[in-house]
C-alpha cells in the first residue's frame, strides 16, 4: 500500500468484495446472479449467472439452465467502478442469450459461439 492513499475508496480482497457485492441486486426474470471465487486458479473474482431459458437449439425448445461466468479484475478495484463492472457482466449474459434468439429464416444471425468476421 502506497503511504498516504485511502484504501476505503477501493475494495481490496474478496471479503470485502462479498460486502459490496450484497448492496446490488439483478432481478431479471430467468435469471440469478452469484459472486464466484476461484483461488486455486489465478484468485480471480467472477461473477455467476444462472440463466433459466428456452433452449434455443432445439426445433421444439425448453427450458435449460445456463451457467455464465463473467470474470473481474484483479484487486483492488475501485469502488466507483464496480457498478460499472456488475453492469458490463449483465449486458454480457443477458445480449448472449439475446443474439440466439435473433433469427433470419430460423437460422441464428450473430451466433455467439461463433467467432465474428
């Protein structure tokens, strides 16, 4: 820690990342949001979607669970940026799903399991 610099304007380790984490909330139908941790990999904080939705892949669709894992930035994070960082994750789960339902002719358009060209 550089003397003279405020720790309170940042959040430093996953406790306290867990503290923030509970003031937000993402009550989209379908969908449930959890914070992960991974510290046997790179201890890199996540954060979990579970998506309840039609599957999209089937001729006759029905309901799946989708896990989505959106990773975060290493610490400390500026708590300014958090909720810009939860917003980032949700736009990600969330247009994911969007781009395969979005159909020409019943084939996906933007597949996101596809590169782009």
């Amino acid at each position: 820690m550089t003397i003279g610099v405020s720790t309170t304007n940042y959040i430093n380790d996953i406790r306290e990342l867990r503290e923030e984490f509970e003031h937000y909330s993402f009550n989209m139908p379908g969908y449930s949001w959890e914070l992960g941790w991974v510290p046997a990999t790179f201890g890199a904080p996540f954060i979990m979607f579970t998506i309840r939705t039609m599957d999209t892949y089937d001729r006759v669709p029905h309901p799946i669970n989708i896990e989505a894992n959106i990773p975060l930035p290493p610490f400390p994070i500026p708590r300014e940026w958090f909720p810009h960082m939860l917003q980032d994750a949700i736009r990600q789960a969330v247009l994911h799903e969007a781009d395969e339902w979005f159909k020409k002719d019943g084939v996906i358009v933007f597949n996101p399991h596809e590169p782009r060209r």
